[in-house]
C-alpha cells in the first residue's frame, strides 16, 4: 500500500511513520499543502492522508480541487475541529472520511483498510462499468453522476454518491445507522453516530422532490429509502 500524507506536525507524521513502517506501508510526507497538492495529482495512490490545516494551501482545498481534477483516490482529513459544521464541510470538500485529533494509529488504520477496501471492491466488481436506473434515478457509477428525472444532481459528495447508490440498492429496506455505517463507511464507527444523520439531510436537499424526499426517517430504528410514496404518507 502507498500512502501520501499531507501533514506539518513533525510529532503526528512520526508517529503515522512509524505505525506505517510497523505495517509495511510505503509512507510519503510532505509538509506544505502546494507541495502535497502537487505530488497527490502528479502520482497514484492507494490513499491520502490530509491535514486541514496546512501552509501554503489548507486541506479542504487540496481536496476539492482533487475531486474537480476528477482524481478518484480515497480522501482521509485529519482535523482538530470537531463540531459537525466543520466535519460537513470538510465531507462536502469530497474526503471518504475524517479522523479527530488526537487519535490512534489503530483508528487511523482502521479508517484506511475501510476506504481503501470499498475503493477497491468498486474495482473488482465492475461497478465503474453498471449503470443503475429506478422510477426516478439514474445512476453512472463509471462517472459518479446521477440524474434526477433526468436531470443532473450537482455537488454530490463521494459519500453522498455511495449512500445513495446503497440505498437505491435495497429499496424499502430499513436500515439502523449502525447497519448503515458499516455497510457504506466499512467499519464499526468511533465516535459519533450523527454523521449518518447529517449525510441524510444533505442527501435530502439535493435529491428532493416536492412532498417527496425519497429517504424517510423511522423514528426509533433509522432509515428508509421509497420512491413509491410522499412525505405525508
């Protein structure tokens, strides 16, 4: 495995050195975002580690401009900032995933054999190559687009892209945001589980439709995706 971490911490990118090196992972480390920015684009990878914040260009720039590159490499932020707006933001920006600092190597480890692994699956089985369409979607997993009646839906997230894909492979079906985590994110979660939540309200404003969200809440269990019926039923 290949690793690119995009760090200024001396102090954290030895200790993800030295887990690297216990690992067996081939481990590159670059200090300043541009530098980083640059060596991302220019190599391939099997993931990025990114700080967000960085010297030169932040690391919610590194990654939107990776994502509008059409880079496709799993994105892992590292972030001191732990409120949900922050960690949206940063999903919104296009990372697979976040991690808070402090943290373990076991949870950042654990965070890159979950990214890299769906990256990889999505390989083996095809997926790039399926087209998947229902009364409402069409989706392209070759080009991540997905079009709502025919229309594009813009901005949507990796992790906007592969919930909604899931879904759409298990109409009616309801899901716990347990199950949910560890069907789409790939591991059992640390921490908090609102992050399910806060991906269904985004994925709620860009897909929806009048008296029609598709995705639908139930209460004390989880969630639901139907486009057989409203929101009022």
């Amino acid at each position: 495995m290949k690793i690119l971490v995009i760090e200024d911490n001396e102090s954290v990118s030895s200790m993800i050195e030295l887990f690297f090196e216990k690992e067996g992972i081939e481990g590159e480390f670059v200090k300043d975002g541009l530098d980083g920015y640059k060596w991302a684009s220019s190599e391939d990878w099997d993931c990025l580690i990114i700080d967000w914040m960085l010297p030169g260009m932040d690391g919610v720039s590194i990654c939107r401009q990776l994502r509008k590159d059409q880079i496709a490499v799993p994105i892992i932020m590292l972030t001191a900032k732990d409120s949900e707006s922050d960690q949206v933001l940063g999903l919104e920006m296009g990372a697979d995933d976040y991690v808070t600092k402090p943290f373990s190597p076991l949870a950042l480890m654990a965070r890159i054999k979950a990214v890299t692994r769906r990256y990889a699956v999505s390989k083996e089985q095809g997926l790039d190559e399926t087209t998947l369409k229902t009364d409402h979607f069409t989706i392209n997993t070759a080009t991540r687009e997905v079009l709502l009646d025919g229309k594009p839906v813009p901005n949507l997230t990796p992790k906007e892209f592969d919930l909604l894909h899931f879904f759409i492979q298990h109409p009616k079906q309801v899901f716990t945001r347990e199950q949910l985590l560890d069907r789409v994110w790939g591991y059992d979660f640390y921490g908090d589980d609102r992050t399910v939540d806060v991906h269904i309200k985004r994925l709620r404003s860009k897909v929806s439709k009048p008296k029609q969200s598709f995705f639908h809440t139930v209460w004390g269990v989880g969630y639901r995706f139907d486009e057989t019926i409203g929101d009022s039923e």
